[in-house]
C-alpha cells in the first residue's frame, strides 16, 4: 500500500476535496492509472470534479515528486503514486497492465564502468516487458 495521503499530509499540502479525492484514488498498491480512469473514477466519488482539476492535480503531484509518471510505448501515462519506494515496472505489451517489481539485485551494479562513459550514475529505472497470464489466456 502507497503511502501517498500521509506524504501529502505531512507536506502540508492543501488538501482541498478534489486534491483529496484524487489522491485517494491514487493511493494504494500497484496502482498504475491513466488520467482518464483517475478522473472516472474521482468523478464516483465526487461528481463535479473536472478533468482539468485531475490534469491538474496530477501535474501538482509529479512536480512535487510525490507521483511518478509512467510511459508506456504507444499508451496514455499513467501514475505511480509509489515514488519514495524503489522499485521497476513490469508491464504488459498487449493490456497495458503494470505490476511494481523489487529485484533482489541493483541495476547499477550490472552497468560495468566502461559503459558508463564518465558519468556519475546516480539512478536506473528498468522496465521489463511481457505478457500478463490475462492476456496469455491463464487465470489472472
């Protein structure tokens, strides 16, 4: 389970009834969703809440670092409310569906130094790609 309430709480973020239900939505474990399904899904809870307010909120909330934006090729982003927690994505090609992953070994220690071109790495994000059991024809 994400933290994310507790984060924004403890930032003193405003905490408005739109912000709130937004955040609400977002909160919660492997959640990955796109703007449209954030705002549905805001709109059950709260009817007249905007797309623009979700669009916007959810912009607030990258830029606070408090939410990660996720592409996937070809797909609207989505939002990992996840961000304090390292983690990679693994990703469905054909649905879409993402599920957090916690390796047991660090990215960078397989980057060899040859490969890294005198930079100071500092972070990695790997993206591993397949097929869900869903979409492979198995029990989800």
């Amino acid at each position: 389970m994400s933290d994310l309430l507790e984060r924004l709480r403890g930032r003193g973020w405003r905490m408005t009834s739109q912000r709130r239900v937004v955040a609400q939505v977002l909160d919660g474990e492997h959640v990955h969703l796109t703007a449209d399904e954030v705002h549905a899904l805001a709109a059950d809870r709260l009817p007249e809440i905007s797309r623009a307010t979700v669009y916007n909120t959810l912009g607030e909330l990258v830029t606070l670092g408090e939410v990660v934006e996720v592409s996937t090729t070809g797909r609207a982003k989505r939002y990992d409310p996840n961000a304090h927690r390292p983690h990679h994505h693994l990703i469905c090609s054909t649905c879409a569906t993402i599920r957090d992953v916690h390796p047991t070994s660090d990215p960078l220690s397989a980057l060899p130094p040859e490969e890294r071109f005198g930079f100071t790495v500092t972070g990695a994000a790997v993206t591993y790609r397949g097929v869900c059991p869903g979409c492979a024809g198995g029990a989800a």
